[in-house]
C-alpha cells in the first residue's frame, strides 16, 4: 500500500540518452508534482499538475516533459540527458483545497555519465 | 527560487537534548510546513502550522510563526537517535498553491 510509488529507484545512463521515470500515487489526490533535489540537497521543484493540467512549469529545459496520462500518474520524461541533470527527482501529491501536505515518493536517483 | 532558508545548516547535540532549528522566508505565506528526510528517502511531513496561528505542538515538536519577522522555528525536545535526519520548511504562498522549500538542517542526535 505505498502511498506515492516511483521506478525506477536507480537510473545510471550515458549522456545523451532519453529516459523516463514513473510516479504513481493511490491516494486519490488531484494534484501531483516533480522535484529536483541536487547534491547540496537543495529541493526545487519542477512541475505540478492538477487534474491532468500544468499548473506550474518552473524554468527547467524543454528536455525535461511531464506526461500524466490520468490524475494518478505523472511520469517524467527527459530527452538529451546531460551531466548536469544527475540529482535526486521526488514525485509527490497533494489534495489542493483540503490540506496543503505534500506526500513524497521515496525518490529516484539519476545518475548522468 | 528558494523561498525558506534554514539556520543552522547543520546542527549536532547529544541524545536527550533540545534541538531547534530556524526557517526565514521572505514573501506572505498561506502556511508554512516542516519535513522531515531521512538519508536516501522521500520527505515526511510533520507539521503545517497557518498564518494566523502562532504556536503549534505535535508531540515533541513544538512550532512557532513569526509573520512580522517572516520566520518560524521547529524545535524538537527531549532528542533520540532516531531524529538524525535533514528538516526543512516549506512555505506556502497566498494565491499561489505552489510549495517552495529551504535548504534544509542537518541534524545529527549522538547516542
């Protein structure tokens, strides 16, 4: 029963490649984001979706696109992988209008060689 | 951007000690929240305290809200070993649902 499910947990790939990463969330929220958190453990985020829509798109490259097939899922594409995009990238969820609490995916570590 | 900062980055006491930890923000919020992450995972939220709220206590963890100061503090009592693990504020604005987090406070609690 995890709440908020990334794949995958670990992702080591060669410059330039095109990969993607799944989030899921069961917890019926409308809401989902994308965050970056670099090795400084700086936390930006990245993206939000509310009901399947952009509600935020933070200056990040038009390498990285989010795709939400359904309010459940919001997965994230990134084209053209750079050295620089290696970092920790959390999915999480929220219900806007009933609570503002973020729940977190246990992250997915990219790692760019 | 960055909206909260945490002072101190990192902080290190023994077991059984107080630890608090302090978050600046610099623009009106609708809330601000504490998170806490342990090494390798997701954030866990802790507590969300609003803006006409100034005090708030969730077992041993007390948080305060200083609107006029644009600042909040998470003070954790009577530390475990257990509490090892990085807290950060996020605050929420007024308008905007989107939530921007600090930079984070190690805390490491000795045995």
């Amino acid at each position: 029963d995890t709440a908020v499910s990334q794949t995958p947990k670990y992702l080591v790939t060669q410059m330039g490649n095109d990969k993607s990463i799944k989030c899921e969330q069961n917890l019926g929220h409308d809401t989902m984001y994308w965050y970056k958190q670099d090795s400084k453990k700086f936390l930006k985020i990245m993206f939000s979706y509310n009901n399947k829509e952009l509600i935020i798109n933070e200056t990040v490259p038009n390498r990285f696109s989010p795709k939400s097939p359904d309010k459940a899922h919001l997965n994230l594409h990134i084209n053209s992988l750079e050295l620089g995009d290696s970092a920790v990238y959390f999915c999480a969820s929220s219900q806007l209008g009933t609570s503002y609490e973020q729940y977190f995916g246990p992250g997915t570590r990219l790692t760019v060689t | 951007s960055q909206q909260g900062e945490e002072d101190p980055q990192a902080l290190s006491i023994q077991e059984g000690e107080n630890a608090t930890m302090n978050c600046s923000y610099k623009t009106s919020i609708n809330n601000l929240q504490w998170y806490r992450q342990n090494s390798g995972r997701g954030l866990v939220h802790l507590i969300l305290i609003r803006s006409n709220e100034r005090e708030k206590h969730s077992g041993r963890l007390r948080v305060t809200l200083d609107t006029s100061k644009k600042s909040s503090s998470l003070l954790i009592t009577a530390s475990r070993a257990a509490d090892t693990a990085s807290y950060f504020c996020a605050t929420v604005r007024v308008n905007n649902n989107d939530m921007r987090f600090g930079a984070g406070t190690r805390l490491t609690v000795k045995p």
